[in-house]
C-alpha cells in the first residue's frame, strides 16, 4: 500500500470517529439528563458524616425527579426540571483530603462532564475544590463547610448555605451574655480547642475575635493534629488555664477523644460550645453515652427541630431509605440536601442550563426552602446565604434541647456542667 492511500485511510477512519463522537453527544442530550457531581469523605476519619451527605442529597435528587404531590418541597410536584431532564449524580470520595478533593474536582469536572459540584464538608477540602469550579466558571455548591473565609475570597460561582463560624462564634458569645444576665453566672474567661485545618484554625480566629470584642477574656488557644490518638497534653494545657467556657471545634473521633480525655484527667469547663463538629453526629452522641450530656453546640436541624419543619419528616423518610443505619438527618446532612434544591429551582426558573444566567439568578432571587430553620435561601456577594439560622441546643439523655434563642427553645440549659463524678 503506498503512503498516500494510507493517510487516505487514516483520514476516513478519523472522520469515521468524529462522526461517531457527535452521534454520541447527541444521543446523550437526548436522554435528557443534567449530571451533578457531589464531593464528600466518603472514607477516612469522617466518612460517616460524608456518607450521610451524599445520602443527602441523593434524596434531594429522588424528590426532584419524581412526582411527589405530597411533599411541601420546591418542585416535588413533577418529575424532573426543564420539562423532563433528570438528574444523575456522580459521586466522588475526597477522603479528608484537600489534594485529593482537588484533583477529583477535576476530574468531575474534566472527564465526567458534570455541570456542578455539591460538596466538600470539610472547609480544608472545600478551599481547594471550590476554586477549581471558580476557574472554569463553573458553580460549586456548598451545603456545610462553615468556614467564613470561604465566602470572602470574591468568589463568583461558589454558593454556601449553612451559617459561617464567624455567626456562630457571635452566637455563641450572645449565649453567655444572656446567660450572665438572666442566670448571674458571671462566665469571663474563655478558651478554644481546635484542629490544625483550615476549618479549626478560622474557627478558633473568629472565636477569638467575638470573644474579645464583647469583653472577655480569651486565655487559651489550642490546636492539635486531626485524627490525633492521644490528646492529654492539649486537656491539660486547657486544664491548666481552666477556662469557665470552651468552644470546640472538633470533628468526628476527634470529639469523642477530647470528651473521653477530659474524663480520664477529671477535668470539665462550666460551659462547652461546639461548632460544626462530632457534637451533632447522633452517632457519636449515642457512642458517647451520658459522657456526651451537658455539652452544647449550634445546630440548623436535629430531630427536635422537626415540629418547626414539618416538610423535613417526609424528605428524612427518603434519606434514611438511602443511609445505613438509618439514622434523621443532622444540621450537616440536611444543608447538602438543601444545596441540591436550591440549585434545582434555579436552573429550572432560567429555563436553561446557562450557568451564567443561574448564577445571576441565584443572587438575584430569595429561595423557598422548607428544609431550612429561616424557611428562606439568598445568597449575598461571595455566596454566603444570609437568610442561615442555627440555634443552639444541649445534649441530655440522648436528645438535642433548644435552649437559645430563647424564641425557639424548649428547655432551660443546664449550667454549669455536672462533673465527671456528679454524674451517674
């Protein structure tokens, strides 16, 4: 065969290709399909918190997809948006990890084609993860990483909608004046436990900034190494300052490490408050048994939320259908849930998948959202949903009390903590 009929029939073989290719393509544009990619650790040291996410927010996903007529929810009414698409997630694991949270951002974005992320959980993996979508003009959604930063880097296409450490941190300190005040406790000195991650390190910063601006005193920083297995040193150094308040920032095992060791060394603050953390996990509150009573921490959903949520009963009921054990949604669960419909009602009030366009409307609109304590979404320049509400609730035999503010609580706190050995 000469030369020139094989670049012939290397030619034909190509435009053979091409042709199969863009047959291809439209063939899966007319399965009519919109493919979300979600980013949570689905292994590692929070796997079970990101589980429950994914869980999350495939159940969103079953509510928009199916007609549901007896579900309050935006858009549970019909089957699919934008007259019939569905849509299919694809899900990835970030183990905790930032690199890998990056790296598998684009890939979901590069080789699967997804046309949005939902994700990370973790603020440390979220960062990194976010501004892949930022560079290529592509929307991330963000249902838990609390981290304030995250909504002051100027970002255009990265949506948050669970409250910031920064409002929660002011929370928390509005707590004790108003304990202070109404109880006569009196509590002036403060100290913070925090992992060395992104997510502890701006926690721990607005913690100290709310601290001190309404006048206490801040007497103890400390940081440790997350999945630590020894934490006795950073107890005693919290022992040692002996803080009337601790606010912790403690994911997972972390939590339930931090609470065994104060045990062990006999040691408790009058008052704990703990941000995003293993506090809400209803797992770990029933591995930790009455050790975990008496400790407190905000919530934007727990159990004993639902009667002021009544559209959450029937969406949990899908969520625990897709989680083993099937456990209710937390505070973090529920937000990735609620990322997933916000995002929904956007694409189909645009009537495209134009993201710019989202993107305007997003901003531009205030969002129903049953599944949220406020009941509203709006999301202000940088992303951040100014319309998050959490309240803070006290562990006790096993149930989340309301306890601040006072328009939403059920139950009066209890102060100071019992000590270890006060309690039976």
């Amino acid at each position: 065969m000469s030369k020139s009929w094989g670049r012939v029939i290397a030619s034909i073989i190509a435009i053979a290709l091409l042709v199969s290719f863009a047959v291809s393509g439209v063939a899966s544009a007319e399965e009519k399909v919109i493919k979300i990619g979600t980013l949570f650790p689905l292994t590692g040291p929070v796997a079970l918190a990101g589980q429950r996410c994914k869980a999350a927010v495939e159940a969103a996903v079953e509510v928009i997809n199916n007609s549901y007529p007896d579900i309050p929810v935006p858009l549970a009414d019909q089957e699919g948006i934008l007259g019939g698409y569905k849509i299919v997630l694809i899900h990835a694991d970030h183990q905790g990890k930032p690199d890998v949270g990056k790296s598998e951002a684009e890939r979901l974005f590069d080789q699967e084609g997804v046309f949005a992320i939902i994700g990370s959980y973790n603020s440390a993996v979220t960062k990194p993860a976010s501004m892949v979508a930022e560079r290529r003009k592509r929307i991330f959604m963000c249902g838990a990483s609390s981290s304030a930063a995250l909504t002051k880097r100027g970002t255009r296409y990265f949506f948050r909608i669970a409250p910031t450490d920064e409002t929660e941190s002011i929370e928390f300190v509005n707590f004790i004046k108003w304990l202070n005040e109404t109880e006569g406790t009196n509590y002036k000195t403060f100290g913070v436990i925090y992992e060395n991650t992104e997510f502890g390190k701006h926690a721990a910063q607005e913690a100290k900034k709310a601290i001190e601006e309404a006048g206490f005193e801040y007497v103890a920083d400390v940081a440790f190494n997350p999945g630590a297995t020894n934490l006795n040193s950073e107890v005693q150094m919290l022992k040692g300052k002996n803080p009337d308040v601790v606010f912790g920032a403690c994911l997972g095992a972390d939590y339930i490490l931090w609470i065994k060791t104060m045990k062990q060394l006999s040691w408790l603050p009058k008052v704990s408050l703990n941000y995003c953390s293993g506090y809400q996990d209803p797992l770990i509150a029933k591995q930790l048994g009455g050790d975990g009573d008496y400790f407190m921490g905000t919530t934007g959903y727990s159990p004993e939320l639902a009667e002021l949520m009544p559209a959450v009963a029937p969406v949990e009921e899908i969520y625990k259908s897709k989680i083993d054990p099937p456990v209710p949604f937390d505070s973090d669960s529920i937000q990735e849930a609620v990322a997933m419909l916000v995002l929904a009602q956007a694409i189909e009030k645009v009537g495209s998948l134009d993201t710019e366009k989202i993107v305007d409307a997003l901003y531009a609109n205030e969002w129903d959202s049953p599944l949220s304590l406020g009941g509203k979404v709006a999301f202000a320049p940088g992303g951040q949903n100014i319309k998050a509400m959490s309240t803070i609730t006290q562990l006790i035999g096993g149930e989340y009390r309301r306890v601040f503010p006072e328009e939403f609580a059920n139950a009066e706190p209890v102060v100071p903590m019992p000590s270890w050995d006060q309690r039976k």
